[in-house]
C-alpha cells in the first residue's frame, strides 16, 4: 500500500466509522426529529437526484461560488493596496476592523432595503462575510515580504508593477490561500443564513422551509446536502492550493532539511528570482 493510500484509508475511517455507528444507532428509532439514516439516505436520493437540483441546488451554488470569487477578487486587491502602503493601512485599520467584527447576519436587513431579496443581495451577503480572512491574510503576506528581495528587485530594474506581480504576489500566496480557505466555509454559512431570510428557493430555503412544515428527512437531506458540498469544496480548494503552493513545500521542506514530496519543488518560482538570479 502506497503512502498516499494509507493516507486516504486513514482519513476515511472515522466518518465511516461515524456512519456505521450513526445507521446501526437510529435503525429502530421511532423519533419524528431523528429519524432512521436509511430513511434519509432514501429521502435524499428522492429529493436530491434529481428533483430539487434545478430549482434548489444550483441556485444556490451560483450564489455561492459568485459571492466567493468575489470576495476572494476584492480581498486580494484591496489588501494588495492597503499592504503596499503603511499610510493607507493606517488610515483604513479603524473602518476594517469595525466591518470584520460586524455579526454578518446584521448586515442583512438593511441588504434587502438596498438590493432587494433577490440573487444580487444574497452573493453581497457571502462576498461582504467572506473577504475579510482573504483581505487580512492579503495584508499580512504583503507585509511580510522580505526587504532585501524587493531591495535586489529595484537593483534589477523591475518597475512597480513587475515588483507585485513577480516578488510581493508570490511571496503573499501562501497566506492568501489561508485565508482563501476560511472564507470558503464562511461563503457556505452565509449562503444558508441569506437564503432563510425572504427567499423562495436554496438550500437554507429548503432546509428551513422543511424544519417549518415538520419534512424532517428533507430537512436532514438538505443538512446532508451542504455537508457534502462543502467537502466537496474544501477538497477542490485544497487541490489547487497544493498545485498551486507546490513550491512552498518543496522549497519550505528543503530549507528546514526534512524529506521532500515527489513532484514539489525544491527552489522558489521564478517569480520570486530577480533576472539573471
């Protein structure tokens, strides 16, 4: 068995574990709130393959994947801004750290004021909650870039605009993915909460629509449903951030003199070496 297949047996085993002792625990209840797994396994096959996906599933997958590369744009650009510039991010520090504290849920009357109940205020909803940990990372990766590199950077020639793309941006990768991934489960939440409120269709919609209307195995299949996607996501995200940050483990392992993964790199990307370098 390979080291990447002990590692996914490894990583499988509790939630089946958890399934296993969840199917064989409810298989005998008679509780209209926790029904028995089997009943929704079959609910969720009924309602999710493949009755309610147009009208529920993939309304709420635009909203959420909008609202996410949203906030992942504007956090990436505005943190770019404000950490390039020590004035800007004192000026801005009162404002950001009075938005990213707001409960995100309070922003939501005053959404349906402005934008209505429709599409648009629901993606604000999740972009609003969800650039915050890309725009902090931003931010501190920006900071954090080594002086001398932007010092041999200038030597070279490089303008501003190379500077960013070819020494800051790299360089703040590592923590802008960080911070990539806590807004993904951010966006998800903010996609459930926005659809409760004055919306006729989603997810959140379906869930809390089936709680009201006592549909408890729809209500646990559309709870099942968000899990699975926001596996599905993470895993997704997590793939591209290995691809993407294969270097910085290659060339972080190498530095640090443990055993290098095959495939990673074991030298910073181009982008990081000055020309000629």
């Amino acid at each position: 068995m390979t080291r990447r297949m002990r590692a996914i047996a490894l990583e499988s085993a509790l939630p089946v574990l958890l399934v296993v002792v969840w199917w064989a625990a409810s298989a005998d209840s008679e509780s209209i709130y926790f029904p028995p797994l089997r009943e929704i396994v079959a609910t969720f096959a009924d309602v999710w393959l493949f009755d309610r996906v147009a009208s529920d599933l993939i309304p709420s997958l635009i909203r959420f994947t909008a609202g996410f590369v949203v906030a992942v744009a504007g956090g990436v650009g505005l943190g770019l801004l404000i950490g390039l510039s020590p004035l800007l991010r004192r000026a801005t520090d009162p404002l950001v750290d009075f938005l990213r504290t707001l409960p995100k849920p309070a922003i939501i009357p005053p959404a349906i004021l402005f934008l209505g109940a429709g599409a648009s205020m629901k993606v604000f909803i999740i972009a609003f909650g969800a650039i915050w940990p890309v725009l902090l990372n931003t931010v501190d990766g920006v900071r954090g870039v080594d002086p001398g590199t932007l010092d041999m950077a200038r030597v070279y020639g490089l303008r501003r605009g190379e500077r960013i793309r070819r020494v800051v941006l790299p360089a703040a990768t590592p923590q802008i993915f960080a911070g990539g991934r806590l807004a993904l489960a951010i966006a998800l939440i903010l996609m459930v909460v926005s659809e409760m409120v004055a919306s006729t269709n989603g997810l959140g919609y379906f869930v809390l629509l089936s709680q009201q209307t006592f549909a408890i195995p729809e209500m646990w299949s559309g709870i099942l449903l968000l899990g699975l996607i926001g596996y599905l996501f993470n895993g997704i995200f997590v793939l591209a951030e290995r691809r993407a940050l294969r270097w910085h483990r290659g060339w972080r392992a190498a530095a640090l003199g443990q055993p290098v993964e095959a495939g990673a790199a074991t030298t910073r990307p181009r982008a990081l070496v000055a020309p000629g370098g």
